[in-house]
C-alpha cells in the first residue's frame, strides 16, 4: 500500500520571508493562497515580474531595510522607523545620515568586530585544547620514553619499584 506524498505548503506570510519581499506589497492572488516548496523554488528560479519590481524598488521588509542600512533591525526601531520603505526611501536616509542613522552603524560596526574578535578567540581556544590533548595523548619523549620517566611497564628505569625495592617475590631458595 503506497501512501500518495502530498506537497509541503506554506502560508503566504512564510513565503513572503523566504522571498524578502513584504507580504502587503505582493499580489493578492499571493496574499490569499498557500504557496507550495514546488511554487516557491519556481519563484526563485525565475521570478515573475511582480516580484523583480518589489525586490528592486520595494517597499521591503524590515529585515531587508535594515540589511540596506547596514543596522540592525532593532536599531532600526530605535530609530523610529516601524513601517516598510522603499528603495528610494532607504536611499534618501543613506544621502541623509540623519544622527540615529550613524549611531546604529557605529554600533552594528562595534558589533561585528567584537564577533570577530570571540571568533578569533575560541579559534586560538580550540587549537590550544586540540594541542593540549595531543600532547597529553602522546606524552613521549624523543628517547621513546613517556614523559613520566618510566618505561611502558610502570618501573624506574633502574628496574627498581617505586619504593626502591628490587620487586617481584622470590619463593624458596
């Protein structure tokens, strides 16, 4: 009994997302029906005309406004802007610099090199704990030796225990 595999669908406001366009903007044919993972991946192959014009003069996305602005989007917030723009809009706030504008990117700035700089960081962390385990892997000595002094079997090399007895029983004689 072969069970028929029904297609993966998604609502328009998912579809949208993955599209990075905003979801009012698009048509309402879009808005109103569920788009499938088939329609969604033909979309993005070759987009319709629709969609070029959106991704080209917008209005875009939150997310997107953001990325153009190079902020993030809670500073885009903290700058007041709550609704979408378009491309010419973002273009003017580029030409601008208002003073929000240049203290978000300041901070999106700070934010990437401090990312870089922990990513740095556990890196020099990581290869000093794969060093660290190597070596404590394979403690040897150039003379063959474990780091400890002592051969394979766990004696001084004078063959002598660790108390300094010779070792071993001898039974009779």
């Amino acid at each position: 009994m072969t069970s028929q595999k029904s297609p993966q669908t998604m609502k328009p406001a998912t579809a949208a997302k993955k599209l990075g366009v905003y979801l009012q903007a698009t048509p309402a044919e879009f808005q109103e029906g569920v788009v499938s993972r088939d329609e969604l991946d033909a979309l993005q192959a070759d987009p319709p005309q629709w969609l070029r014009d959106l991704r080209r003069d917008g209005p875009h996305p939150r997310p997107v406004v953001a990325t153009k602005l190079g902020i993030s989007i809670s500073g885009l917030t903290r700058g007041g802007v709550e609704e979408a723009l378009t491309t010419a809009q973002i273009e003017e706030l580029k030409a601008d610099q208002p003073e929000w504008l240049r203290t978000e990117r300041a901070i999106q700035a700070e934010v990437r090199r401090e990312a870089v700089r922990v990513k740095d960081k556990q890196a020099k962390d990581k290869k000093a704990a794969e060093a660290k385990a190597a070596a404590a892997a394979a403690p040897q000595r150039a003379n063959g030796r474990p780091a400890n002094g002592r051969p394979a079997n766990g004696r001084p090399a004078n063959g002598r225990a660790a108390n300094g007895k010779a070792g071993g029983t001898r039974r009779g004689r």
